[in-house]
C-alpha cells in the first residue's frame, strides 16, 4: 500500500531533526580521604575520592551543567583545576571528565556498546609529598617513580609477582569506546593492545579525521579517545603503557600491564603477549 503523503512528511522530519535531548544539571559530592594501599609488595596511605583511587569517571552530556563539591578531610591543601587533578605527583584523582557527544561519534561505523576511562599514572613506594619536597629542595627532578600504572593498577612486575592488573572485559563483534588519559608525571606514554587496531576519533575533546594504528602516543596530562572493535578470536590479550623519551634523562622504565579478556574466556587460558618499544621509537612517536 502506498504510503500517504503526510506520513511521508514525519518520517523526513524525524530524520532532519532527531528528538532533542534534554540538557540537565548533575551533581557530584566528592570526599577527599586518607586510605591505606598495597601495591608493589608495599604498602602506605594515600589521598582517595570516596575511598577510591583513581576517583570514579565524571559524566556529562554536551550543554550539560556540572556541580561539583568537594570536601577535604586530609591535612593536605587541595587544589581543583579543570582537568580534574590536584597536580599531577601529588594528584589524589578526582577521576577523568567524560563528555559525551549529544549524537551518536562521528567517526563511529557501528553502534558503540560501552565506554570505559584508561587513567595511565605513575606510582612511588615512597611518601609523594616527601618525593616533591625532596625535589623542591634539592632544584632537581622528582626520584623516578616505581611504576607506571593503567587505572592504578601496575601489572605483574619482577620483584612482585603477586601484583595485579586491570582487567577489561569485552564481548565478540562489540565496539568500545577506549578514554585514554595520560596522567604521568613528565613522560610521554605508548598504549596498545596485542592484535588488535585502535581507531582514534577524539584528541583533548577535539573530534580528529580518524585514523588507524596499532599504537597510540599520549603526552602526559593528554586526552585520546579511541574505538576498539572486538574482532579477534576468544581469549586474553595483553594491554601495555610504556614510556617514550629521546632525551638522556632518567624516566620509569617499568611497563604497566593490564589484560583485555574476551567474554566467555577461561581464566587459565594463556595471555596473547604484545612486546613494549622501545623508548626512543621516535618512528613511532612522530
């Protein structure tokens, strides 16, 4: 049956003019506290949001107004910046600011399944307030730090095997949307996952012409959003964040590790291993 002129009419309106998304105002209460942590075989109290470290994602639509309080519980002064962080040494972590576009990405081919924040950091055994009053005092830079961390978390590392890693689930065929932040002190950062392609769609909150590759380079207190589309076989594979510099200074050369596991893997099933570059692939980095 052939379809009635009008009916014609709301089908081309809908499609010029999507239903329009109601910007609203959100309320965070964030409480700066004093926990102990055990990383590294080691363990020391350190500066959390909610009890938690990193602090938990900020979300936002586009247009969207935020009201955030923050109360400090800890003997520390606190500053509040717009990225979120407190400094970066002593950085408690507020938690990444996600700004969601009001439509679907631009540069997405197929419907995104789920988003998750990927906070690369650094992590000191040591008090991080006697590492910069330290550094402060002699004119020189902060001691190295022990670890790199994604989502502060290390990995396994050599001289403590019992250390765990973040673990990202997937499902088959889904599209994820990868928020890469490079909270590190002074270092640029390399991120990739063994096998598969990152498609990066956004750079600090600016959308990008998208673009392939198999790594993906971060200067520290940077932003990339990339796509990760799940299409290899079931199984783990393995997630890196090493340290890039062509300069002759000491920086970490720890690789963090997290793991990127397929729905329905068994945990006992070998891990797809990835090699980290070298630091200075400048190749790469360029």
């Amino acid at each position: 049956m052939e379809m009635v002129p009008w009916a014609r009419i709301l089908i081309l309106v809908a499609r010029l003019f999507p239903t329009s998304i109601e910007c609203i105002v959100r309320h965070y209460k964030f409480n700066v506290v004093l926990k102990n942590s055990t990383k590294l075989c080691s363990s020391k109290q350190i500066v959390t949001v909610n009890g938690k470290y990193p602090g938990s994602t900020i979300y936002a639509r586009e247009d969207d107004t935020l009201l955030i309080k923050v109360v400090n519980h800890v003997q520390y002064n606190l500053k509040v910046r717009e990225a979120l962080f407190g400094g970066t040494l002593t950085s408690c972590g507020l938690g990444p600011l996600s700004m969601e576009p009001l439509s679907s990405y631009p540069s997405a081919v197929s419907p995104i399944h789920s988003q998750t924040s990927h906070r690369k950091g650094e992590w000191w055994k040591s008090d991080v307030e006697a590492v910069i009053n330290e550094a402060l005092k002699s004119g020189l830079a902060p001691n190295v730090s022990d670890a790199h961390t994604i989502n502060g978390l290390p990995g396994a590392v050599s001289d403590c095997p019992s250390q765990g890693g973040y673990s990202l689930p997937v499902e088959a065929g889904k599209t994820y949307l990868l928020r890469i932040v490079n909270a590190a002190l002074n270092e640029e950062l390399f991120f990739k996952i063994a096998g598969h392609q990152l498609t990066v769609v956004e750079v600090d909150a600016v959308y990008t012409k998208a673009f392939k590759t198999d790594t993906v380079v971060i200067a520290p207190g940077q932003t990339t959003n990339v796509l990760l589309t799940a299409d290899r076989n079931a199984g783990k594979y393995s997630v890196i964040a090493s340290s890039f510099m062509d300069a002759p200074i000491a920086v970490d050369n720890k690789t963090a590790t997290a793991t990127l596991h397929y729905s329905g893997t068994i945990s006992s099933s070998r891990t797809i291993l990835t090699a980290p570059l070298p630091q200075n692939a400048t190749s790469i980095a360029s």
